[in-house]
C-alpha cells in the first residue's frame, strides 16, 4: 500500500510524527506498506514548522507545496491546484490527512476528485461552531472520507449519526497522545528558565491564536491585561503565536507578569507544560496534552471540539469573557482540580492501531 502524508500545519506536524513511525515499524517487519510525505507549506516559520521536523524526527518531506499564507480561500485553493500537480505525478492508494486545518479539507478533496481513498485522522470531532474554520473543514472532510480514525466514542457517534457506515469508523485512540508518550523522557527546560527564575509550579503558560480572541487588538488588551491581574504575584510564560504578534504589533502594554516569548519547540514547550501550575490556551491541543498530563487547563472558548477534556479530564471551558476566566480561576484557586481522568485509549498506541487496520484494507 502506497500512502500519501499529508501535512501542512504545527499541530499537524505533531500529529504524523508517531504515524511514520507506526509505517516504518511495519515496513521492518516485512509488510508492504511506504509512504510519501507532502508539507503543503502553511505554516513556514521555523519556529512552526522546522524545529517540529528535527525535534520530532520527521523525515525531510518529499515535496514542499510552498503555499504559504494568504485568505481561507486564497490558501485553500493554492494547495488543491499543487497538490492536485503532485498527486498526478505521484499518484498512491491512499492519502491519509490529520486534524482540521485548511491543508486537510483541501488535498481530501482533490484525492477524492481523483478516486483515491481517503484516511482522516482525529476525524468526527465537532464543536458546533460554524464561525470557526476548522469546523467547516472537519464536515468537509468527513463528508467525503472512506476510513474515519477517531479519538473518542462521541466522535464516532458523530459520524454514525451522520450516516457513516460503522465499518469505516475505528475507534483508536489519539495521535497527538502518542507524540506526547514517545517523547515526555525527552523534554528539557528552555533556555530562559534560570533567567525568568521559573520553578516547577510557579508559573502559568498562556497561549492564544484563535480570532475570536487575538483579531480584535483592544479586546486582545483588554484580555491580557485582565490575565496579568488576576494571577496574583505568578509569571505567565507567553509563547506568541505570530498571528496574535501582528495583532499587538508595536503596542505598548502594560503588563507586570506576562513573560512573552517566541513560539517554542515541542520538547521545551512540553517541559513548561508539564511543570506548570496551570495552562490558560485557546488550543484545542494543548488541552488534550494537559487532560493527559493532569494539568488545570482554562480553555478560552465558547465551545470545544474534545468534550472529553472536559468531562474526565482537567479542562475547564470558561468562554472568552475575562471576567468568566476570573470566576474559574478564582474556585480552582479555592477548590483545586475536581477531576483528573485520562480518556479511553489516550495510551500511546493509536497510531499503531491506524497502521495495522489500514493494512487490512
Ligand atoms: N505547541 C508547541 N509550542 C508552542 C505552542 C504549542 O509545541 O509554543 C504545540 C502544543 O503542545 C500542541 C500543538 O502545538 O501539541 C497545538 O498547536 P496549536 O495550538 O497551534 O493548534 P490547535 O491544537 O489549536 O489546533
């Protein structure tokens, strides 16, 4: 079986890592299963892309789309022409896509166009929210994939309800958590630890990207400075993503706890994670990696994709309103964590489980 890899995005990139690793395993053992891996370009920075390649072992793609950045349909449409020039000179039985980002939706659709079969990864997720991008691309995508790997049973039960025939929906845990397990013996403290005198659980890691949140520069204000009082006398490290950079631009702000620094790599940024108090984020990721780690994570959003993070594990979705974010905080500073729970198969090995089932097909 030939597979065509595709990834375009951070998140992405964290993703495939354990899957090449679960193809490559099977090719040691004899079974006839190779890969061609195709970075469509969406993320380019080094910081999102280059360091997740070395750190995380990915092998140098076999072809680089270099779509860059541009509007949802400007992106969207320049990896379906490249990637439907590639898949024509390099054609494969299967294209096998992860998550939800643009480069997802765009080369499902020009595989399927060209008869070839399609894997999603993380499929069958919903957060019901139609504003954001990658809800559309999740539908899209499911709507024309033919083998579904999901992350949890009411993601199945998404696509079932949807009229998916259960034969193609596997039920196999999550690939992100496989990354997180290959590497947690691998995680190092960054370079600024000693400088910014962070100790383990001392400090709150803040992320956020998604435009409900950064693409509004006096709400984005409004937000940070509202973090930077509520924590008390606790750093907040500040990995800014270079959507939410352009966003504050020059500004000055006027912040006392807030650390910025640039986006990290996955091992120094899995090390602050796992060391820290608590984690404020609009990622749907990084909740994942917290619910695992048994880390209190707020989700600034109104609704979430991973409903599981919430009911077993330690996230809280406390909208975007700082005043709500304050509310939470303010009962996990008295109460503490009233659940820490992993879900059903976040145990390292779903992408071995993808592998040996696409070897079926
Ligand atoms: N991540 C990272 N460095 C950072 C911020 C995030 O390595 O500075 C990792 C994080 O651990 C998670 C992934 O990037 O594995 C999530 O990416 P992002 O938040 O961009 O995407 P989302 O999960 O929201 O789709």
């Amino acid at each position: 079986m030939k597979i065509t890899i595709i990834a375009g995005a951070r998140p992405n990139f964290i993703k495939i890592a354990p899957i090449i690793k679960a193809i490559e395993k099977q090719q040691s053992e004899g079974k006839t299963i190779s890969y061609r891996l195709v970075h469509t370009g969406q993320h380019y920075d080094k910081n999102l892309s280059d360091t997740f390649f070395e750190e995380l072992n990915i092998p140098h793609p076999n072809a680089n789309l270099e779509v860059k950045s541009g509007s949802q349909a400007e992106q969207t449409g320049a990896i379906m022409v490249a990637f439907e020039k590639e898949l024509t000179q390099n054609p494969c039985d299967l294209v096998l896509v992860v998550g939800d980002v643009n480069s997802t939706m765009a080369c499902a659709i020009v595989a399927k166009k060209m008869n070839i079969k399609v894997a999603h990864v993380e499929a069958g997720i919903r957060s019901g929210d139609m504003t954001m991008p990658e809800e559309i691309n999740r539908i899209v995508t499911d709507s024309i994939t033919d083998y579904f790997f999901t992350t949890s049973k009411s993601a199945s039960e998404n696509l079932l309800k949807n009229g998916v025939d259960s034969s193609n929906v596997h039920f196999v845990g999550n690939v992100m958590i496989d990354t997180l397990h290959q590497n947690l013996n691998r995680i190092s403290a960054p370079s600024f630890w000693d400088e910014f005198d962070l100790e383990t659980g001392n400090y709150i890691i803040l992320t956020l990207h998604r435009p409900s949140n950064v693409d509004e520069e006096k709400s984005l204000i409004n937000l940070l400075e509202g973090i930077d009082k509520m924590v008390g006398d606790k750093k907040i490290i500040f990995p800014i993503h270079p959507r939410t950079k352009a966003i504050l631009g020059e500004t000055n702000l006027n912040l006392k706890n807030i650390l910025f620094v640039e986006p990290q790599g996955y091992l120094n940024f899995m090390y602050l994670i796992k060391n820290s108090f608590a984690v404020i984020t609009d990622s749907g990721g990084i909740s994942e990696e917290t619910t695992v780690l048994g880390i209190p994570c707020f989700t600034m959003r109104t609704t979430t994709e991973r409903p599981e993070t919430i009911e077993i594990g330690t996230n809280n979705l406390v909208g975007i309103s700082i005043e709500n974010l304050t509310l939470e905080f303010t009962k996990f500073l008295e109460n503490g964590l009233s659940k820490r729970g992993i879900p059903e198969l976040w145990d390292g090995k779903a992408s071995e489980r993808i592998i040996a089932i696409l070897l079926t097909k």
